[in-house]
C-alpha cells in the first residue's frame, strides 16, 4: 500500500476541492491519505454556524470571526467575483454532476482518510476544537512530518 500526505493551506474553495478529489482518488486506489489542515485551510473543517464560548484574545476572536465557517462558505482564488464565484462555480459543478466540497469531506471520511487539524494554526487563529467537524484528529508539524516521511507523495495545497 503506498502512502499520500496533503497539506491543505490554501482556505479558496476550488483549492480545497482539489485537495479533496485528489484525496479520494488516492484512497479509492487503496492508498492511505492523511490530510493536515493548517491555516487558512482549517476552515475548510469548520462546522457551519458553529461559535465557541470558551476564552479567545482579542485578535484571535478577529480572525475567527472573519475565517468563513464552512466548506460551502470558502471563496474562489480566481474570479471570485465580489462573492459571487462560488455560487456560478457551483452551479458549473451541479450541472457537469462534480460533488460539492462538503460532499466530498464526507466521501474522505467515508474512505477512512485521516483528517488532522494544526493546533498550532487552531492556536493562531483562534479557532477551537468545538468548532470543528467531529472525528478528526489534532496534531502538530512533527505529527505530519512523521506522516509524510512514511509518504511516496506529498502534496502543499
């Protein structure tokens, strides 16, 4: 069995998607896939709506309250179109029968890809583990450094 390691950095919803459709692809050949959200990338993660009650800074509050919350609520990195791009790239997905983002984290978890979340960026920018999906896993760089030594591919999205 070969082993593949995605770093998912980027928070732009077309990002996330390749990351994702690589992932099951990888997995659906029965290789494992581990996935290290960190960054911008923890949003893809987030539980719609979801707030936290527990302590934040200041600044950490900040950028958990502009982060979007949710896979659906991740904007283009090109042609976003003041907020509008992901609508018409979804409807453009919709039509050519591509799943959306949110179903294909559920398709990844379905596969038994490991989905771990950087505490160390959860730290930075402020997002705490009640806002997260459930069943996921929380580790640092040296966790996925161990992971992607063990890797034949590594990929930084």
């Amino acid at each position: 069995m070969s082993k593949k390691t995605i770093i998912v950095f980027s928070g732009d919803y077309d990002k996330v998607m390749a990351a994702f459709i690589i992932a099951n692809g990888a997995a659906a050949m029965d290789d494992e896939v581990t996935m290290f959200f960190t960054f911008w990338g923890l949003s893809a993660l987030r539980k719609p709506g979801a707030t936290s009650t527990g302590p934040k800074s200041l600044l950490q509050k900040a950028f958990s309250t502009m982060l979007p919350d949710g896979p659906e609520k991740l904007g283009l990195s090109k042609m976003n179109f003041a907020g509008m791009g992901p609508t018409l790239m979804k409807r453009v997905m919709k039509a050519a029968n591509v799943m959306p983002v949110s179903d294909l984290i559920a398709t990844a978890r379905e596969q038994g890809i490991t989905l771990i979340a950087c505490t160390m960026s959860m730290d930075v920018m402020g997002i705490q583990r009640d806002e997260l999906i459930d069943d996921i896993e929380y580790a640092g760089v040296a966790t996925y450094l161990a992971e992607a030594d063990e890797g034949n591919v590594n990929l930084f999205i």
